[in-house]
C-alpha cells in the first residue's frame, strides 16, 4: 500500500509540473501576443504622424502658392498704375501742345 501511495504521489507530482509548464508557455505566448500588438499600436502611431505630416506640407505649399499669385496681381496693378501715368503724362502733352497752337 505505501509502495502503491507513492506511486501515486509521484503521478500527482509529475502532473503538477505538466500543468506548470504548460502555463509557462501560455505566459510566454500571451507576452509575445502584447509585444506583437504593441508594435502594431506603435506603428499606427507613426503612420498618423506621417499624415499629419504630409498634411501640413500640403497646406504650406498650398500658402506659397498664394503667396506667389497675390505678387503675381501686385506686378499687374503696378504696371497699370505706370501704364496709366503715362497716359496722363501724355496728356498733358496734347494739352500743352494744344495751349502753344491756341497763342
């Protein structure tokens, strides 16, 4: 009967260290699984920045644009103000030549 106990105690200790292992492993997979979603998380993180990004850039660019219509109008009115201050230069001309035919 002893001999038959400890038979028994040493098939209850070895399925003790079965089950002992197995949850080992089942710790180490549920660490790789976190690490692996971590990763995932981290990289989702990166590729909003990177939107966040190119959006940016997007809007600069789009300002510079701006930028370079509005002084493309502001060359446009300057030459019409000379354009027109010739013309009155012009006139007056004519006027004075008119003044010099009058006399």
């Amino acid at each position: 009967e002893v001999e038959e106990q400890q038979e028994q105690q040493e098939e209850v200790e070895e399925e003790k260290e079965e089950v002992e292992e197995q949850q080992e492993q089942q710790e180490e997979v549920e660490e790789v699984e976190e690490q692996e979603q971590q990763e995932v998380e981290e990289q989702e993180q990166q590729e909003e920045v990177e939107e966040q990004q190119e959006q940016e850039q997007e809007e600069v660019e789009e300002q510079e644009e701006q930028v370079e219509e509005q002084e493309e109008q502001q060359e446009e009115v300057e030459e019409q103000q000379e354009q027109q201050e010739e013309v009155e230069e012009q006139q007056e001309e004519v006027e004075e030549q008119q003044e010099e035919v009058e006399e």
